[in-house]
C-alpha cells in the first residue's frame, strides 16, 4: 500500500502533512534518490517539529476524526459521538453548527480563487460559472483520479503545496531562487512548531470523526472534545467562521508586493545567498556597487558601510517567521512568472498557509522563530541587555546559571550512566535489613491470601497483560496502589521479601544480597537509595488521597494503570524507547499519582462550576496540574511531610528532572489532547532513527504515550474485566449528571443516566479511541499485535452485538 493512501476513519489533517514528507524520504524511491543530504535532514526535522507541535485548543481539535465531527451536526444528535468528541478532543458541545457555516466558506473562497486562475489551471473565460468545478475536483489526484475528501484540511493543504513547490525535478521547483527554496524549509519549520488556536485544532481530528461531528452524530462530538480538544460551540462558531471567511477574503484581495522574484535559478551560475534576498533593491545597488570586483580591488573600501548595510537586512528585522511570510509573499506576487505557473490548489494552500501561520500562537520553544536572528545570537553569549530584552519582548525564558548548571548536570549524567554499565550502587548497611523488608498490611493478610496475592504479584505475572485488578484489590483488603505500586516500584525486594515471609521456618534466610542483585527488577531501591519503609509510606499516603467513593477514578484504578503501563514498560519490551533509569521510574510513580485526589467529575465540570481547583490552574489541564501538585505537596513544602520522601537522597538534578518528566506524562494523560498526541507518536521515527539532540524529547513523548494508553486501556482487557470498568465509568459520569442536573447546568454528554446508551458509547469508543490507539502502540511494541488487538476484536464484536439487540428492542417497543 503506498505510504500516502489514507484510512479515512482515522486520518487527520495533520497526518496528511507527515504522510507527504514520509513519501519523500521513502527508502529506494525515486523522491528519496533526488534529494540532497541537506533536504534530507530538513525533511527529518520539519517532520519533528510538525510532531512536537504543542497542545494549544485550536491544534487540539485538528486531530478529531472528521467522521466524528460530522456526527454532532444534525438535527438529532448521537450521544456517543458528542461524548467522544467531547471527553478526548476538548470539543464543546455547544459549538458545533459552526462547523456547517465554515465549510460554505470554504467552499466560497476556493470559488473566489477560482476567478484568478490562469490558462496553466483550467481555460478560463468571462463566463465563470459555465467553467466552474467543486473544490472536491480539485482535491483529486491527477494520475489516479481518486479522490480523499475526508483528508483535506487547512494545515495539511499548506504542507502538500510547500511539498509540491520543493518536488525534485520539478519544473516550479527550477523556477524558485534560492531564498524561495531556503524559505520554503524554513517556513514549513515556522509553521509546524506553531500553536494553533481553537480554529486549528481541527486539523489534526480524523476525518471521518469530523464528518460525523458536524452531522451532529453526538458520540462523535464527545469523542473529539474529550480526546481532541474541539471546543463544540456552534453559535461562537458561526460567528467566529464569518470573522474567519471575511478576514480570509480581504486577504486575499490584498496580496503584498514586497518582493520580487527571479525568473529562473536552475543556473548554479546565478546563485546569491539568502541573505542577497532579503535586502531592499536600493541596498542591492549599493552594496552590488561595494562588492564589484573594480571596487574589492581597491585599497580601503568602506567595510563599516558593507557591515551596515547587511546588518539593516538581515540581523535586525530577519525572523524565522518573518522568513516565511515574505516567501509566500514572493510566490504569491502579482504578475510574476512562478504565480502563473501555481495551480489552483498551490495558490489557496499558500494564501491558508500564511493564514495559519499568522494565526499561530508560540509557547516557550517556538518563541524563538520571531526574535531578530543578531539579538538571540546574543543572548547566547550571555549579553545582559539581550537576554532583558529578549525575555520582556519575546516572552523568551533565559535562565544563565540555570544554562550552566543544566550542562554541569548533562555531563554528570553522562558520567553516572557511564558507571552504572558496570557497577550498581549498593545500598548503605543502615537499609540492608530492608531487603526482606514487607509492608504491615501484608502480615495482616491470612495465609491462603498471602499465597494468592504473591502469585498475582509474582515478577513474571506483573509483566503480563490484563491482571485481575479487581481481585488484588480484594486480597489487598482494598490496598491495591499500596501493594501493586510495592512489588513494582520496590522491585525485586518486594518480590524476595514475599518469598520469604512464605518459605518454612527451617527454610528462612534465603534471598541474600547477591541473590537480590541477579533477581529480575527495576531496582530503584538501590539506585536512588530509597528506604523500602519510605516507598511504601509513600504509596499508603498515595492511596489514602484517592477517593473509596468514586466507582472509576479509585487506587484500583490506579493501581491497574501502574500495571498496565509497566506491562508495556517490561512485558513487552517498550523500556527500550527510555534513555535513564531516572525515565523509567518516573513514568512509573507518574503513572501511581496520575489521578489522586479526584473527584470523581471532569475538567469541564471544574470549570463550568468555578471550582477552586478550576481558578487555581486557570481551566488548564484542571485536574491534571491538580493531581500533581497535590502528589508533591504531601511531600514538599511547609505541609509536606519528609518522610514520604522517596527523592530525598536524589542528586538534586536529578530530582529536579525527575520532577518535570512526572509532570510531563501526568499532564499527557489530558484527554483532551489524546488525537493530538496519536498523531504525533505515530509519525516519530523509530528508536534507531533518533538524532542525537532529539533523543530525550522523542523517548519522553514514547513514554507519555505508554502512559495515556494505559490509562483508557479498559476496553481492551479481557471481557470479564472490561465489562467491570465499563459499568464503573458510566456510573460515576451518571453521579456527574444527576449533580448537573441539581446545579442547572447542561448535563454533559454520557453523563444523562435516561439517554445514554451504554453499548453505543462502548462501540463507538473502541472504534474511535481504543483500536486507532492500539494500533500506533503496535508500531513500538510489536506484541501488541498477538496479544491485545484479538481482545478488544472480541470485545468490540460483543459490543455491536449489544447494539444490534438494543435497536431490535427499541423497535419492538415502539
């Protein structure tokens, strides 16, 4: 199948701009044999800063399937779909007829761009409606003429004309200068590291979900508001589409005419370099009268003039994004022989291309693509008046000492790793007694429990997939988290001092400190001296602020995510993508905090009721940045208590990343982001593909992905198990409701226990979340295949069952 066919259930816009620059570096294609090393390694990282993009609302919503879209715009809207688009892609309920209004004008101003063609598109005549064709005839490939309605989008129609314009061997591609070439990379950088706002997020949504989002199908909306972040507000929308298509419009009309362009630069004998481009004509004629080879002759030309004139072009103004603009503008320039030859398509795509990009909000690593190139060069060098004004007028964060102590931590790193290949570190005489060390609540367990419990808890069965969770936490007395999070995270002592607590009298004293070091384990105890006491302390009071009450967001569920996560972690072999120890663990305590303290109702709960919780973190990742503070404040500060402190003996950098990577994946587990962050994993490139300098950020992202999956891998355990989580999860969105209800407040969607069909919503979830996200985890965990996509095959036909019986009964009622 070729790399660039879609599956137009789950393809989004944003994909079909990872898809294109795949194509190109295809191995053993043509495309791939025509490109320099240089266009090589530009496509590499165009491609990871498309897949870094951040998580703004707008970029959110991009990666909502279409078909899910579509599924919230009709008369009667399905439950399930609004749900879906709205629990995990952020997509308001209340915002989805905009939609309908945004797609005509869309349609108008591809009609509108229609008006300028030349004779290269289509014959043009007086008469344009008689030469008229719907933008969908454009979208077709000329060679097959098969069409991909579902995949176009904004964002995706702005990457495939960069590509188009930068093809190898291309005729357009002779007729670029050298800056127009140059820029072209630089701006596909500019607007693949941007931050799209509410309007973009919609770009990287599966087509098919958005189809059925703006058919008002309502598990659709629920699914791309939840796992998309699609803010579903269809009278904000409406409005908001006009602003967009009348702003759009305007500009279109009023192309710039900055810059000129050459007409050819095939000839290697033209070139100049990019810099020569970005100068004004008049500052041409100067500086071509300083650098001719009568004047570079002579003795004591004005090199302060010469250093002026390119210091004014490009070292003051010259951006990365200002790069871009003016290489749209220079291709977009009226009368210019490159304009004539740009199809219909290539001309809409720039003109929404630039639209995007102007619209693009940066967050902290993106900043850096707007502040003049001399000023951030700098800054580098540590000038105090730059790093001022790069900070109070760039919004750019610069720490020196930070910087300096961050490449001291780097380099102590490196060393420590370096060392641990060969020795691991022993533990002090004071913890050796903890080797056989077991929590209180385990010598309250009677024997026959003891023996279950420490089979379910057994290295081999915890590296397994799909546990009875539900039956530790019965043999636990209802301390799941305390002892799941034990056997793993004080592994292998925990699995030892179960050992022996269980042998025989005359048997006793086995598992010495040499037997302990060869036992399968993560060894955290001995890495980061962690007193056995310390780390079970730590997880009791974990799980002492989960709340009993809830029927989902419980320690059971908690307890099931640590497993799941280090099931994918060790089970099957995905430890591989981490580049530390230190990643490892803190994936794994992430994954034991990553819901404490909840209340059992979602962020939009949070907000629409003013929480305080919801005015703390300003409606951003509400009960996410709630979960993680509350975890490291029973531990830190005036109120922490010290001796829960499993990081007290860390390296201080370590623990200052240890911290930040905790934060990180318990951040990730934000539903609302869940299509964006597919996306972005399933076009990382392989682990022996990594650049250097991307390493940790790549593995980082891996890791949060492990994460997020386990925590909505309910529906892909086996049956009897899955069927348990899906009775709890409805349960505790019905008590949401019912307090919805009280407060007068609209009911948000699944959570109208007189409405919601429960086999719909499990139906449409695997369809939408659970087999979409399996499928990308098997590109990294290949076991996954034999292992988990058979269950959730079974479930999924045990669930369409339900549906067909559901529908039969409804008919039979009426």
């Amino acid at each position: 199948m070729s790399m660039l066919e879609s599956n137009p259930s789950t393809e989004s816009e944003f994909q079909r701009g990872v898809d294109v620059i795949d194509s190109l570096l295809e191995p053993g294609t043509a495309s791939n044999d025509a490109l320099t090393a240089k266009q090589r390694t530009g496509l590499h990282r165009l491609k990871m800063s498309l897949l870094k993009s951040s998580d703004m609302l707008e970029t959110r919503q991009a990666h909502i399937p279409k078909s899910l879209l579509e599924g919230i715009e009709g008369v009667e809207t399905n439950d399930t779909s609004l749900y879906l688009v709205s629990e995990f892609g952020g997509f308001s309920r209340a915002k989805a007829r905009w939609a309908t209004l945004r797609t005509a004008v869309k349609a108008n101003s591809i009609i509108r761009s229609l008006k300028r063609l030349t004779s290269i598109d289509r014959p043009m005549t007086k008469q344009v409606p008689v030469s008229y064709a719907p933008p969908e005839w454009y979208n077709l490939d000329l060679n097959v003429l098969k069409a991909n309605p579902t995949t176009e989008s904004e964002f995706q129609n702005g990457i495939d004309v960069i590509n188009s314009l930068l093809e190898p061997g291309s005729v357009l591609k002779d007729m670029l200068t050298t800056q127009q070439r140059t820029g072209l990379h630089r701006l596909k950088m500019s607007l693949l590291k941007a931050n799209g706002g509410q309007s973009e997020v919609e770009d990287h949504i599966p087509q098919k979900l958005l189809t059925k989002v703006r058919s008002g199908d309502y598990i659709s909306s629920s699914l791309a508001s939840e796992y998309g972040g699609m803010n579903v507000n269809r009278k904000w929308k409406t409005l908001k589409s006009a602003v967009t298509a009348n702003s759009f419009i305007r500009k279109i009309s009023k192309l710039p005419t900055t810059h000129c362009i050459l007409d050819s630069n095939s000839d290697a004998n033209s070139y100049a370099p990019p810099e020569w481009y970005n100068l004004d004509r008049a500052t041409q004629l100067k500086l071509a009268d300083q650098l001719s080879w009568e004047n570079l002759m002579k003795w004591g030309i004005d090199i302060f003039q010469v250093d002026k004139l390119f210091f004014k072009a490009n070292s003051t103004i010259e951006s990365e994004f200002q790069n871009g603009i003016d290489v749209i503008n220079s291709l977009l320039e009226p009368g210019s022989v490159l304009k004539n030859m740009l199809t219909t398509q290539q001309r809409t795509g720039l003109q929404r291309l630039k639209m995007s990009l102007l619209k693009a909000n940066g967050r902290q690593s993106k900043v850096v693509h707007h502040i003049p190139k001399k000023l951030l060069t700098k800054v580098r060098s540590g000038d105090f008046i730059s790093v001022a004004l790069a900070s109070e007028y760039g919004g750019m964060h610069v720490n020196q000492k930070w910087k300096t102590l961050k490449s001291a931590v780097t380099a102590n790193s490196f060393i420590r790793k370096v060392s641990m290949h060969h020795i691991k570190h022993r533990i002090s005489d004071s913890n050796s007694a903890a080797n056989s060390y077991a929590p209180p609540e385990w010598y309250n367990l009677d024997r026959a429990a003891q023996l279950k419990l420490a089979d379910q808890l057994s290295w081999e069965k915890l590296m397994k997939w799909g546990i009875d969770i539900f039956q530790v936490d019965k043999l636990t007395n209802g301390n799941p988290l305390l002892f799941v999070g034990w056997a793993i995270l004080a592994s292998p002592y925990s699995q030892d001092a179960m050992i022996k607590t269980l042998r025989d009298a005359n048997q006793n004293g086995g598992g010495s400190d040499t037997d302990i070091k060869n036992m399968q384990g993560y060894h955290f105890i001995d890495k980061y001296e962690i007193s056995q006491v310390c780390m079970v302390d730590f997880l009791r009071a974990t799980e002492s602020n989960y709340e009993k009450e809830n029927p989902y967001h419980n320690s059971i569920h908690a307890s099931d995510v640590l497993q799941t996560t280090h099931a994918l972690l060790t089970g099957m072999n995905g430890k591989r993508f981490a580049t530390s120890d230190l990643e490892l663990f803190s994936v794994l305590v992430g994954a034991a905090i990553h819901d404490v303290g909840h209340p059992g109702t979602n962020n939009n709960f949070q907000t629409n009721t003013y929480s305080e919780t919801a005015l703390i973190y300003n409606d951003n990742h509400v009960l996410e940045n709630y979960h993680v503070s509350l975890a490291f404040r029973q531990i830190l500060g005036k109120d922490g208590n010290p001796t829960l402190n499993i990081f007290k003996k860390m390296r201080q950098n370590d623990f200052m990343k240890c911290k930040k990577l905790i934060t990180e994946v318990v951040l990730g587990t934000d539903m609302t982001q869940h299509f964006q962050k597919l996306n972005i994993v399933k076009n990382l490139p392989m682990e022996d593909e990594w650049e250097d300098d991307e390493i940790e950020s790549v593995s980082l992202q891996v890791l949060a992905f492990f994460l997020h999956i386990a925590d909505i891998s309910n529906c892909a355990k086996p049956k009897s198990i899955s069927l348990q989580w899906s009775d709890r999860v409805l349960d505790e969105f019905f008590q949401q409701g019912d307090e919805e209800r009280k407060l007068g407040l609209p009911i948000s969607p699944l959570c109208d226990r007189e409405t919601t069909c429960k086999a719909a919503s499990q139906k449409g979830f695997i369809d939408y979340i659970i087999r979409p996200s399996f499928e990308v985890l098997e590109k990294y965990v290949p076991e996954i295949g034999n292992v988990v996509m058979p269950i959730i095959d079974d479930n999924s036909s045990f669930w369409q069952k339900q549906v067909e019986e559901d529908k039969l009964a409804k008919i039979a009622g009426e």
